[in-house]
C-alpha cells in the first residue's frame, strides 16, 4: 500500500517521502502536499521511480 511520510526539522524545512507507489505516480500522489508546503527547492528521486522505465528497457532489449 502506497504512503506518503513528511519530515519538518527543527528548522522548519519539510521533506516529502513517498512509499510503494509505481513508478513516477508518486509526483501525482504528493503533488497536493508539495503545493500545500510551498516551492521545491531539491528533489531526489529513488529506484522505485524508475521502475517502470527499466523494465520497459528489459523488455525491448529482449525483442530484438
């Protein structure tokens, strides 16, 4: 099951976490937090976003 977790630091900086979700359907699943918190000032992006680009390659690269 997909989840968003938010850190806030002491400081007051915010920082979006998204869990379990496929591939870049994550950035749909925060969008209304991140509008919410205000500008991105840095975004790092996991494995699990790229996913389904990987196996999208895989599966051409066998075909040939």
């Amino acid at each position: 099951m997909p989840w968003i977790e938010i850190i806030v630091s002491p400081s007051g900086q915010s920082q979006v976490q998204t869990k379990g979700f496929d591939s870049a359907t994550c950035r749909t699943g925060s969008q209304f937090i991140e509008r919410a918190l205000g500008q991105t000032t840095n975004e790092q992006l996991t494995s699990e976003f790229y996913q389904d680009q990987l196996s999208l390659q895989a599966t051409e690269t066998e075909g040939v």
